[in-house]
C-alpha cells in the first residue's frame, strides 16, 4: 500500500489537465465517491494497527495533495474557460470611492475672501507664532496697558531662564496689519484670514483658538463711510439683500472711534430666537478707522493717510450660516458631522 500511495502522489503532482473537463475527471478519478483515494480509505479501516499508525501520515498527505490540485485546477481552469469573453465586465456598477469634503470653517472662510476679493482686497497671511511689537506694542497697545488683558494670551519663552516672554501665539490677525503697512507703501486693500490663540478654558462656546478673518484699508480720504459701504455690501452678500447692520459704539486700542457691528438675525429674520438672544441681533465684527498712532507705529503718514480696519471670527459666521451649537466640534474631525459639508465642496 505504501507504494501505491507513493506513486499515486507522483501522478498527482505531475498532472496538468489542460480542460475545465479533463480537471473534472481528475477529482473524479482521486476524490469521487468511488475514487481511488476513498477506496484506500476503506482498505485502510482494515489494515492491522501497527501499519495504520505507519500509513495513515501519507494516506492523509495523498488527500490533501489531490484536494489542493483540484482546487488549483478550478482557479486556473475557471480563468481559461472564459476566454473568448471580456475578462472585464463593464457593465458592472462601480465602486463609489468616497469623497472628501472641505471643512466648514474652510467653506466660510473662502466665502469671506471671495467676497472681498471682490471688492478689490487681496489675501495677506503672516506667521502664528509673534512678537510682541507686531501683536500688541505696534498696534497702540502700551506695555501694562490694560487693554492686553482683554485677549489671554499664550505667551512663549524662548529659553527657560528669559522672563521677557515677549513672544506669544498671535491673539488676533491684526498683527498682519502691522506687517502689511511696515512692508509696504500705501494705499493698502487686503484682508488677513488665519488661525489665532487665546489662553480660553475649551467649552461649547469658546475655545483656546480659532479663526479670523480682518482686513485694511488705507488710503487717502478714507471715511467712516467707506467702512460703513464695505460692510454692508459683506452683509448682503453673505447673509442675503435685506440683511440689516447697526452699529454700536465700542473699544479697540487700535482704533479710534470704534465699533461693533450687529446684523438682524439670519435664523430668525430679526423676530427674536436663541442665537440672538431674543433680541434680533447678533453680533459679529469689530471694526474702526486706524488709529494715526498705529499708522506712524508702521511707517505711514497720518497726516496724509486714513484708514479702517475690521475683524471677525469665522466660527461665529459658520455658526450662523449652519447653527453649529457646539464650537468644539469644529476641531474634532468627526466625520459624521464634517460629512454633513461634503454637498458644499467649490
Ligand atoms: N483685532 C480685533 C479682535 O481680535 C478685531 C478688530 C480688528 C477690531 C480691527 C477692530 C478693528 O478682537
């Protein structure tokens, strides 16, 4: 029986059916149910224990080999049997590839800079990381003044013993402001989106950073008016024609006089709701004419230039435009609600 077994394996691993048929009669010939390897399986029941113990090793590795032959010849005859036809079926539906969308925070802020591109404004960006001078100093905010109290500041050491800490992760995009007008002459038209820091506890509604877009305009003869004209035609086009605007007096070192700017409340139309508090209001920028010290702070002539300046923060418009309720979940990266933005993609 040893024998038989060993040359049945030779003949195994030496067959190649050519055919889908001739690799049928193959299994029927090792596997069938009247096979040969069954059949050896039977003489086998019967053999005396001790030539059991020597065969049934080989007996089993017979099977195995005729099983993976079998397998192997189905594969490789299946493959051939459909020549003739296309290998590719091309009228199978194809496999959706997901599609990534932009963030909404990315969505709105292209929102913004198209609007003001618009109008004129070009796109300055400058770096997160600042100094003192260019966040705070250049911008009419004196040392100890109390007014730097008003953004938490994260400030950097350069090294461990330097308790200057003169440099801090930029609290606001005006310090691009300062960049722009000390590297340049007038007149100036840009706006200034980017990612800014405050020293916040993380919560639904504040968080340590965030973005915003500002922006400048310096040249001369530059008016209150102008600011008011830029702003309002923002408005309309970001939140829809009929949205109102008003305009409360307020504070900024860097401006003088200055203001916040409200607009009637896009979810309830100005009828009163949650976002706006039951007034009808919302507020979303900050705003101003230049302060001449910031202008001669940069290297331009108060005398001969005037300018405005505005700042707003992008999570408060998004919230707005999608009534996100939780500012937190704009740095999650949750699929499931980024997902919701995907329709939005330009
Ligand atoms: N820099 C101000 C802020 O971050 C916004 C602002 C910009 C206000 C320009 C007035 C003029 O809060």
């Amino acid at each position: 029986m040893r024998e038989k077994i060993q040359a049945y394996l030779e003949e195994i691993n030496a067959s190649s059916p050519a055919s889908a048929e001739e690799a049928e009669q193959f299994r029927i010939r090792f596997l069938g149910r009247k096979g040969i390897i069954p059949a050896l399986f039977e003489t086998f029941k019967s053999l005396p224990p001790e030539e059991k113990k020597e065969l049934g090793k080989s007996l089993n590795q017979l099977k195995q080999a005729a099983s993976e032959k079998v397998n192997q010849l189905k594969n490789g005859t299946s493959r051939s049997a459909a020549q003739g036809t296309p290998s590719l079926d091309l009228s199978l539906p194809g496999e959706p590839s997901p599609v990534g969308g932009r963030h909404p925070i990315s969505l709105v802020e292209k929102e913004i800079t198209g609007i003001f591109s618009r109008l004129g404004f070009s796109v300055a960006e400058g770096p997160e990381i600042e100094d003192d001078w260019h966040n705070f100093s250049a911008l009419n905010f004196p040392a100890e003044h109390p007014a730097r109290d008003m953004q938490d500041t994260f400030f950097i050491r350069r090294d461990p013993n330097d308790t200057s800490a003169d440099m801090a992760l930029r609290t606001h995009t005006s310090s691009v402001q300062v960049r722009l007008m000390e590297q340049g002459k007038p007149p100036f038209r840009a706006i200034m989106p980017g990612r800014v820091y405050r020293n916040e506890a993380i919560s639904a509604r504040a968080h340590c950073f965030f973005h915003q877009v500002e922006g400048l305009y310096v040249d001369e003869g530059v008016s209150f008016a102008d600011l008011k004209q830029t702003l309002f035609y923002f408005v309309q086009e970001l939140f829809g024609v009929g949205t109102k605007v008003r305009f409360r007096p307020s504070y900024f070192p860097f401006t003088e006089p200055s203001a916040e700017m409200d607009i009637s409340c896009s979810i309830c139309q100005g009828d009163g709701c949650a976002m706006c508090k039951h007034t009808g209001w919302v507020e979303i920028l900050g705003c101003g004419m230049v302060d001449p010290n910031v202008l001669s702070n940069c290297g331009v002539d108060p005398a001969r230039y005037t300018g405005f300046a505005f700042g707003m923060g992008i999570e408060r418009i998004t919230n707005l435009k999608y009534q996100v309720k939780d500012l937190r979940l704009f740095s999650e990266n949750d699929v499931r609600f980024l997902a919701q933005f995907q329709s939005e993609i330009i």
